[in-house]
C-alpha cells in the first residue's frame, strides 16, 4: 500500500512531498553472512599469499592470511556499522552491510555498502550519516598502520633495480607515520609493510575514496548538508577534473571517472532542511574535510 503525505515545516521555509511506503519485509541474514563469510574466505587467502604462504596446500597456510582478512573486516565492518547505527539512530531505514568478496589480489574484496531505504530527514542527520562512517574507520585504520608498522621491516633496494617492482603511494598520515616510526629512510631504504600495515593503509585509501565530495558518496553527503550549490558545482566538473587527475597522477583515476557516472548523480534533498546546521555539524564537517586531506593519495600505487 502506497501513500503520499506532505511535509510541512514553516519554521524552516521549506516543503516538501513524499513519497512513503509500508517497511519493507526484513532482509534474509542468510545473504550477509554469507556475503561476509565469502569476503573472510577471500581476504584470508589474499593474506596468505602476502605472507609467501598457500592457503590451497594447508590449513597452516591458509591461517596464515588471518592478521591481513581481520584488520581489514575490522576496518570495514566498524566503518559501515557506524552508518548503520547512526542511520538507526535517526529512524532511518537502512539495511545490514552488504560485503562484496573479491576472489583476487591485492585485496580479495570490493568493501562493503549498507542501503538506506528511506529519506534522510534533516541536514543534520545527513552530517551524521555521512560522516560516521569514515571517522570510525579512520580512528581504526590509523591505530592498525601504527601497529603494522611496528611490525614491518626495512629493506634495501638496489639504487639500479632493473626488475619489476610495486610501491604504494604515502598519503600524508602515513608517511607522518613512517617517519615517525623509522625516521628518514635512505633513497635505497623501503619500508615492507606487514600484512596488518598493509590493511591499515587500505583503511586509510578506501576512507579517503569515500571521502571524496560527489554523488551520494560520503563526502557528498557531507558537502550536500554544508551546501547543495558547491554539491551541483563539483557534481558538473567531476569528470574533466578526474580526467585530469588521470593525466597527472594515476591510470586509475580514468576508472573513477567513468564510475562517477554512476555514483555523482544528484543528490536527494533530505525531508527537512534546517537553517543552520550548528557548531556541532559544523565541526563534523570540516573533520571530515581534514581527513580527506591527510588520507588521500593522489598516486597510490607506484609501478617500477
């Protein structure tokens, strides 16, 4: 059954019609755990390769890959259920984590989505939304590179290394890290990441992705609340400046150009939107914009 009613609010000058439906019937939790042991079952055996390990010959080998697969699902499951919870908490209806395994290096998943299946209500509360989730998993993602890189090691590459080799790129909070870590490194000096590292700067990369100010990302979200017009501005330059980043920085880029066909849409209104958004707000919005600075790396993977 189907109805329609209208919102009212004239304390804030603002109207709007909804549509609203009846609760959908609750989702199967046979789909998500299966989902989620899938994506365990993937991540596991990616860490197993990372540690020179064959997940396919023994349980000790497969065992092997678990310190990289739960970092990793950590950051993940703590970064979509502080969505979930805050979306909970403004009687939002949303759905369980969805977690896609990826049965392939250098991750063995595609991360993880929840879906809201009902209008945000306020500005306010998609601040809230927006921005829950990559706070809580960069809170954890930081405490993991820190851990990882205690456990990681320094290696020395031969100045003329005529091999194949693959580097990741530093963000600034993890070559912050580094350096407070092992101090300066010598050109032919490298940090080997060990695997709980490695999944610490996923964390770090995949917030800094979501962070990203389009669409119905995360940072869109966020910069929707703080201001739709800016939202519009950057939604219709989205695609050349992404172009851009490819020419200058990353092949990778190309990709996120053509996938922001789909995730830099317009961006719904919320039912009701406030005046103001208040000190509170306001100060979650520019932390978000300040670990989207520190987190993002415009080359993360540097190919030699």
């Amino acid at each position: 059954m189907q109805y329609r009613r209208i919102i009212i609010n004239p304390q804030d000058g603002y109207f709007k019609d909804v549509d609203d439906f009846n609760h959908p019937h609750q989702n199967s939790y046979i789909l998500h755990i299966g989902l989620f042991l899938a994506t365990v079952m993937t991540t596991t055996i990616v860490g197993s390769f990372m540690a020179k390990a064959n997940p396919f010959t023994s349980v000790e080998g497969f065992l092997k890959g678990f310190s990289f697969s739960l970092t990793l699902l950590c950051i993940l499951c703590v970064h979509e259920f502080a969505h979930y919870f805050t979306a909970r908490y403004w009687n939002i209806t949303v759905t369980l984590p969805f977690f896609i395994p990826a049965p392939f290096l250098p991750i063995g998943t595609f991360g993880a989505v929840i879906k809201m299946k009902s209008a945000i209500p306020t500005r306010k509360a998609l601040v809230d939304v927006g921005s829950a989730g990559p706070i809580a998993g960069f809170i954890v993602s930081v405490a993991a590179s820190l851990v990882g890189l205690r456990w990681s090691e320094i290696v020395t590459v031969p100045l003329e290394n005529t091999g194949y080799s693959l580097m990741l790129g530093d963000s600034l909070i993890f070559k912050f890290f580094q350096y407070v870590i092992f101090g300066h490194l010598p050109e032919n000096v490298t940090v080997f990441l060990h695997p709980v590292a490695y999944a610490g700067w996923l964390g770090i990369f995949v917030t800094a992705l979501n962070l990203i100010p389009f669409g119905q990302l995360d940072g869109g979200h966020v910069l929707f609340a703080v201001s739709p017009r800016i939202h519009e501005l950057l939604r219709r330059i989205r695609i050349p400046f992404l172009v851009l980043m490819g020419i200058t920085f990353w092949n990778g880029w190309f990709v996120w150009a053509v996938l922001s066909l789909f995730f830099g849409r317009s961006h719904p209104y919320p039912n009701r939107m406030e005046t103001s958004l208040g000190p509170a707000r306001t100060f979650l919005a520019v932390l978000s914009l300040i670990i989207f600075v520190l987190c993002i790396t415009p080359i993360p993977v540097k190919v030699g």
